[in-house]
C-alpha cells in the first residue's frame, strides 16, 4: 500500500504543479464573488472537481441557488461514471469500503497518470489515491492562496479572471469533441440553452442546454446501433 501510495503521489506531482495556475484563478473568483475562505476550503475537500467548482462560483449568490447548483454539478460530472467504470480492473479485488473511500480521490488528472501507468506495471488504487492526494494538496494550497490574493484584486473583469471561465469550459467542450457525431447534439444543447436563457430566470440554461444535448446524442447513438445491426 505504501509502496505505491507514493509512487502514485510522485507520480502526479508535475500534474499537480500545473493545475495550481487555475486553482489561483479560482480562489479569486471565489473571493470577488463572495465566497469565504471556509467555505472555498470545504468546497476543495467535499467537491474536489476543478470545473464543477468553477461553476459553483459563477453560480455564487445570495440566496445561494442550491437546486441549480445541485443539477449544474451534476451534469458536468456525468463523466465520471465512464471514468468510474475504466477503473474497474483496478479496483477489482478491492473492498466496497474502499471503492466508496478512494473513488472520491479522483479527479481527470490522476486518472490519466493512473491509466498509463496500468498499461504497463500492476499497480493498486493505493497509486490512484497518492495520486489524488497530490491533487489535493496543490488544490487547496492554489486556491486558498487565490482567496488570500483576491483582496487586492479589486475588481476581476478589469484583468480578464471571469472570461477564464469561458476559456476553461471551451477547452473542456473541445476535448469532448467526438467528430461529426458531436456536432448536431452541440447544436442542440446551444439553442436549447439560449431558448432557457431567454425564458427562465437563474441559470436553468445550463442544464437544460447540457442535458438536452446529452439527450439528442444519446439519440443518435442508439439509433445508429440499430441500423448498424
């Protein structure tokens, strides 16, 4: 266990040392939308999901829209069950204790170092969990910084932080990209969104546009099946 609870922390080390850039972005939203250190830090440790985070911040207010953000973060993190279910030869001789345990370590990252290494040493969900807890540290040491970093940031539109949402959720489209396939789905979420935009108030558009689209390709690839039977 030891054993490779460090190979799996070292592991993910340079991973870690990157995601440290977003996490300051982060901790100054967070602080110029009103979120407490207290609260940042437990939304590190009980959410652990960078974008899902972000969302929870662009979302902030008060009241705090808690239905909204209960569908927002659940949507986003839908791909962690296919995550979920590669990990499976990993965690086949584990625990349910330790499934439930250790599952919440993960994060894209080191899942990703995780799932290299697997392809070419036997490794145990000890590696992920180093892993994840590297994460962790630079996570919160990042974003608590930014909180602290965020009083002197008198406003953040005038150095650009709040269009680092945009650009993160860009990149996180782009990488769902899946060719022709993804492009009427796309197209669905996007006018379904921008039709709740108009009608509802609060942010029910990014929920209905995500599920929407989810919907539409779900669509597409059982019909698919079908006529490729």
């Amino acid at each position: 266990m030891k054993s490779n609870f460090i190979k799996g922390f070292s592991a993910t080390i340079p991973v870690g040392i990157s995601v440290c850039a977003y996490g300051l972005v982060l901790g100054v939203l967070a602080y110029s939308r009103g979120v407490t250190f207290f609260q940042l830090f437990l939304m590190d440790i009980i959410t652990f999901a960078g974008s899902a985070q972000f969302l929870m911040v662009e979302l902030w207010k008060d009241p705090l829209p808690i239905t909204e953000m209960l569908f927002a973060v659940f949507a986003i993190n839908l791909r962690y069950l296919l995550i979920g279910a590669s990990l499976t030869p990993l965690f086949r001789e584990s625990s349910v204790f330790e499934k439930i345990t250790l599952i919440h370590f993960v994060a894209d990252e080191n899942w990703a170092v995780t799932m290299s290494r697997l392809k070419k040493e036997k490794i145990s969900p000890f590696f992920l969990f180093g892993g994840g807890i590297c994460l962790l540290m630079f996570w919160l040491g990042s974003t608590l910084a930014g909180h602290r970093f965020g009083v002197i940031v008198s406003d953040t539109y005038v150095i650009g932080l709040d269009f680092v949402i945009i650009i993160i959720f860009t990149s996180l489209v782009a990488g769902f990209y899946d060719g022709k396939d993804s492009i009427v789905p796309w197209l669905v979420a996007a006018l379904f969104a921008y039709i709740s935009f108009l009608l509802i108030p609060g942010q029910w558009y990014i929920i209905v546009g995500g599920l929407s689209g989810a919907f539409v390709y779900s669509l597409e690839k059982y019909f698919r099946g079908d006529k490729s039977e």
